[in-house]
C-alpha cells in the first residue's frame, strides 16, 4: 500500500481512541467543551516541550504572515468543528452530529478541485459515497431522521464537516512551507491560547491536580492529538487532500471497535455492513492510485 495511505490511516485510527480518553474524563466531571481545552492545552504543552529540546529554532515563523495558516487549522478548524459538533448533540444526537461531521470529504473534494486543482474521478465520487453511507450506517443514522430534524441543526451539523475539512486545506498551503510536526505545534498552540481564558477555573481547578485527570489529559493530548496529527499530516504531504479525507474516515470503524471491545456496547448488523462500506471505499482510492501509477509507468 502506499507509504502516505499508511500515514493518514494510522493517523485516523488513532483518532478513533479519543473516545476512550474523552468517556473517562467525562466521568471525572468535564463537559464536552473543557475536555477539547485539555485536549488543545495538553498537546500543545507536549508539542512545544519536544520542539523546544529538538529543535527550537523550528518554532520560529518564516513570516509573520503565516500565523494565517495555523489560525486556519487551530481557529476555523480544531475549535470551529468541536464547537459545532457539541452543539449539533445539544440540538439533535450523537448519530446525527458525527454522520454530519463526516460530510467533511464532501467538502474537502470540492475545495480542492477549486483551489489545488484536484481531479474528479469516478474512483473518488464511488469512494465519497461509500463513506457516506457507511458512515451514516456505522452511527447508526436512519436517513429518514433528517426529515424532522431543526433547520439550524443541520446548518450547524454541517458546519463541523466543513471546519473539520478545513485542516486539510489549510495544512495543504501550510506543508509547503512548514514539516507536519511544526503544523500541528503551530496549530494546537494556537487553539490553546484561544481556548483557554474560557475555562471555567474556579470551579474546576481542583481536579486539574488528580492523578486519573492528569492521566487522561495527557493521553488524550498525546496519542489520539500530537501523534495523530503528526502522522495525518505527513501522509497529507505526500497524497491528495481529497484521498486522504476519505481515507481518515477509518476513524468511526476504530471508534466503533473500542466501544465494542473496551466499553462492551452493542454491535449490529448494520453497523457491520457500514465498516465494510468504508473499508471498500479505502480500497477503491488504493485501487484508483494503482491504476494511476501503471498508467504513469507505462509512459501515458
């Protein structure tokens, strides 16, 4: 397979381990919310502190100017696409907000062909609409829900698709200029400092210092966060920014698998047949890549 396929699928897999870090803390008395600030907080501490011992001259900025890049993956993505997905929860449920989540390659394929110049293929629109469907299966989503859902909560739903489809454009400038380690320092640094005057302090000050939270908080910033978005963002470099979002949708079947096998949740049917809907889709883009590089060798 593919060295940068590789990449963003163990980078989307291991964002599929949030859920076991981020149940835990709510159970220790986090809101949704709080647990993206620690999250943001703990990664860019973790980030930082191997840049600055690594390389610290790597944490200067070629030009002033392109702090715009990492507002873009920090603000308009990280913090935009939480925000609205916690609220799509509030207004509608789980299922709906993540099938809305993952309308994000949607967005990505389009973005790109606009501003990478990106090709449509047959391979990439068969691969978009199996993840769709195999997403929406995999949460459990009946389509016919939709219907009787609030106007707002769908705009809002589909605004986190669209800032989760932001990262990969924004990183897709930033990566010409910037290594996929400086990209995500840059942009959880940015996310944190934007994050963390809303953090409600005086009553929670006093669980920062348990053990299990300290626990949690830095795995949670270092696996499925620092890691993660390290590796997407390396495979990002070496890929196309629509491939590799319909490859990271990997993401829900490893979140499925922990819910099953560590939280003993039910598993369907359905469910099933969604995972191997998406796990098609990743063969289509693979198979699409093949075609392309025997094409490519044969001199076309």
């Amino acid at each position: 397979m593919n060295r940068a396929y590789i990449y963003i699928l163990i980078g989307a897999g291991l964002w599929g381990t949030i859920a076991f870090f981020v149940k835990n803390l709510y159970a220790l008395g986090f809101s949704p919310m709080e647990v993206v600030t620690l999250r943001v907080c703990t990664a860019a501490i973790i980030l930082l502190s191997y840049q600055a011992v690594k390389s610290p001259e790597s944490l200067k900025l070629k030009s002033v100017g392109d702090i715009k890049y990492f507002i873009g993956t920090g603000i308009f993505s990280i913090i935009f696409f939480n925000y609205c997905m916690f609220k799509t929860i509030n207004l509608a449920t789980i299922p709906i907000a993540f099938a809305l989540l993952y309308t994000a390659p949607a967005f990505v394929i389009i973005l790109s062909f606009i501003l990478f110049q990106e090709s449509l293929t047959v391979y990439k629109i068969t691969a978009l609409f199996l993840t769709l469907i195999g997403v929406m299966l995999v949460v459990e989503l009946n389509p016919l829900q939709i219907d009787s859902l609030p106007v707002t909560a769908v705009l809002i739903g589909l605004g986190s698709g669209f800032g989760y489809a932001l990262y990969s454009i924004f990183s897709k400038f930033a990566l010409k200029k910037y290594s996929s380690l400086q990209i995500t320092t840059y942009t959880f640094t940015i996310a944190a400092i934007a994050l963390l005057p809303f953090f409600p302090y005086e009553s929670k000050h006093h669980l920062l210092f348990h053990s299990s939270v300290i626990l949690y908080a830095f795995g949670l910033g270092f696996l499925p966060t620092a890691v993660a978005y390290i590796i997407y963002t390396l495979g990002l470099e070496l890929t196309e920014t629509s491939k590799a979002s319909i490859l990271a949708t990997v993401e829900p079947v490893v979140a499925t698998l922990i819910g099953i096998f560590i939280f003993f949740e039910p598993f369907s049917f359905i469910q099933m047949i969604g995972m191997g809907s998406i796990i098609v889709a990743v063969i289509i883009i693979q198979l699409s890549e093949n075609k392309h590089n025997n094409i490519s060798n044969q001199g076309y």
